[in-house]
C-alpha cells in the first residue's frame, strides 16, 4: 500500500504540471488573440481617421466651392440687374425726352393754334365792325343829304328851315353820341380782345409751367425711384453678405462641432481601449490566481486526501482487529439481547390481553348508558306530544 501511495504522489505532481502547461498555453494564446484584436482595432481607428481627414477635407471643398458659386451667382446677378436697370432707365429716359419733346411741340401748336384762332376771331370782329361802320357812315351821309336837301326845300319858310336845322342839329348831336358810344365800345373790345388775348397767354404759360412742373415731379419721383431701388437692391446685397457670412460662419462651426465629437470618440475609444486592456489584465490576474488558488486547493486536496488514506489504512487494520471484537461482543449481546426481548414480548402481550379486556368493558358500558339516553329522549317526546294534544 505504500508503494501505491507513492505512484500516486508520482501522478499528482505529473498532473499538477499539465494544467500549469495547459494554463501557460491558454494565457499565451488569450495575450496574443488580445493583442492582434487590439493592433486590428487600431488600425481599424487608423483608417476611420484617415477617411474622416479625407472626407473633412471634401465637405471643406464643398463647402468653400458653393460659397464661391453663390458669390459669383450674387455677383452676376448684380452685374445683370444693374446692366438691365440702365437699360431700362436709358429706354425710359428716351420714352421720356421723346414724349417731351412731343409735347411741347404739341403745346407749341395748340399755343399758335388757339392765339391764331382766337386772332383771327377778333380780326373778324373788326371786319365785320369796320363793314357796319362803312354803311352806317353810307347811311350817314345819305340822312345829311336827306337834310341838305330838307333844308333848301324850306328855303323859303324860315320857320320850318329853323326847325329842320334843329333837328338836324339833335341828328347830329345823337350820331356824336353814337359814335362816342361805338368808340367806347372800340375801347372797350380791343380791351377785351387784348384781356382774351391775355388771359388766353396766361392760360397757356400755367399749362407749361404746370406740365414743367408735373415733369420735375415725374423725374424727382423716378430718381427717388432709382434711389429707393436701389437702397433696396443694397439692402439685398448686404442681406446676401450676411447670409454667406452666417453660412460660412455655420460651416465653420459645424466642421468645429465635428472636430470636437471627434476628439471626444477619440478620446471615448481611447478610454474604452484603455479600459478593455486593464479588465483584460485584471481578468488574466483573476484567472491566473484563481488558478493558483485551484493548484493549491487540489494539491491541499490531495494531500489531505493522501493522508486521509494513510490514516485509514492504519484505521482499517485498527477496525478490523476491533470489528473481530466488537462481532463476537455483538454475538454475545444479541443472544443476551434476544433473551430480554422475549421476556419483553411476553409481558408485552400479558399487557395488549388485558388492555382488550378494559376496553371491551369500557364499550359495553357505552352501549348501556347508550341506550338509557335513547329511551329517555322516547320519554320525553310521548310527553311533548301529550301536551299538545
């Protein structure tokens, strides 16, 4: 048996030396998986960052190429606004002086127009006065005669001759009148004439002076135009400004935004690589301990187990030669114990027979006072039955 014991010990040391083999594998082959997936993560991140440089660089690209596209498109937009408006205000400066132009040839000729229509009315009033006068003066002549000749008849009646010459005299002073009346009448239409004639000019010069006047008012009302166009065509350009400012201004903090988050992945990743690798060591610390303390507890184990055997070996002779002793004791003590045992059975049932007995008196008893309880409840009912009949 010892030899035995010490093929065994032989054999635990052997195993003991396979799992400490077997575990040095494990841990090389754990180390070495661990860091080609470490190198394979970075040269993943490698790669991210570069394509990340990359794409940077093209959205910066982009970004720079759409704001020079929008700042050309602006800038030919106003180079064809204002090429349009000077056309425009050329053609409308032309439309203008032409109109211009014609209406003050047209005024011209409705100023020589009416001034002729109106001077060749009054001639007409002349014409037709100077022909009345020609025959008032015919007739004025022909009444002298009238009274020349009134007059000689009565050369003879002085009496009459007077009186004719009186009246004559009144004719003559009444045509004074007339004519006095007829050149007040003169004054008063070359007056009139000269009045028309007059207020006719005033007439014509307020209409210049009012159309002067509406023409100013048109040109200031353009060039305040031009000039509010062009406030708002500034007031444009500056919006535009603003916009590609707040649009570049936008770029530049979306692209520091990006930068930051990714400084911070970076950082994360870096973290969580970092914190990988230390659970990774502390888990090959935990393993290689737990290790350890398995090799201790097994070869603990096995030494106790060891001696647990050496200790029941010298036991089992131990127990064997007192086994032999105990077996023949044992014999004795049963035959001993059979003897008492028998006895017990036998006062055992003396005792069953005589509890039987007590019982079965005990149950008759019950029987009987049963029975009296039953006959007396009898009596009791014919009695209740009496009473209420």
């Amino acid at each position: 048996m010892r030899m035995r014991l010490e093929d065994k010990k032989q054999k635990i040391d052997e195993e003991r030396e396979r799992p400490e083999n077997k575990f040095r594998k494990s841990e090389e082959t754990l180390r070495r998986e661990f860091e080609e997936k470490e190198k394979s993560e970075q040269k993943k991140r490698e790669t991210e960052d570069q394509k990340r440089s990359e794409e940077e660089k093209q959205q910066r690209a982009e970004y720079d190429q759409r704001i020079e596209e929008m700042k050309r498109e602006i800038e030919n937009q106003r180079i064809q606004y204002e090429k349009q408006q000077k056309e425009r205000e050329e053609e409308e400066d032309r439309k203008k002086e032409e109109e211009y132009k014609q209406d003050q040839e047209k005024m011209k000729n409705d100023h020589e127009r009416i001034i002729a229509e109106l001077q060749m009315k009054q001639k007409e009033e002349i014409r037709k006065r100077d022909s009345e006068e020609q025959m008032r003066k015919k007739q004025e002549e022909k009444e002298r005669e009238e009274w020349k000749r009134k007059i000689k008849e009565a050369e003879n009646d002085k009496e009459t001759q007077e009186e004719i010459k009186r009246q004559q005299r009144e004719w003559e002073e009444e045509k004074k009148r007339q004519m006095r009346e007829r050149e007040e009448e003169e004054r008063k239409r070359k007056e009139r004439h000269e009045k028309q004639l007059r207020e006719k000019q005033e007439e014509l010069e307020n209409k210049r002076k009012k159309y002067e006047s509406e023409r100013d008012e048109e040109k200031q009302n353009r060039e305040e135009e031009k000039q509010h166009q062009k406030k708002e065509r500034e007031q444009k350009e500056k919006e535009y400004e603003e916009n590609l400012n707040e649009m570049e201004s936008y770029y530049e903090r979306l692209e520091q935004e990006r930068k930051k988050e990714w400084e911070k992945r970076k950082q994360k990743d870096e973290e969580r690589r970092m914190e990988k690798r230390k659970r990774w060591e502390k888990m090959m610390e935990d393993l290689k301990r737990e290790h350890e303390e398995e090799i201790k507890r097994r070869e603990r184990e096995e030494r106790e187990r060891i001696d647990r055997e050496e200790q029941e070996c010298d036991e089992m002779k131990q127990k064997h030669a007192e086994e032999t002793e105990k077996m023949k004791k044992k014999h004795e003590d049963e035959t001993r114990k059979e003897r008492v045992e028998l006895d017990y059975l036998r006062r055992r049932k003396e005792e069953q027979v005589q509890e039987l007995k007590e019982r079965l008196e005990q149950l008759n008893e019950v029987k009987r006072l049963r029975k009296e309880l039953k006959d007396k409840q009898s009596c009791h009912v014919k009695h209740f039955n009496i009473i209420d009949e």
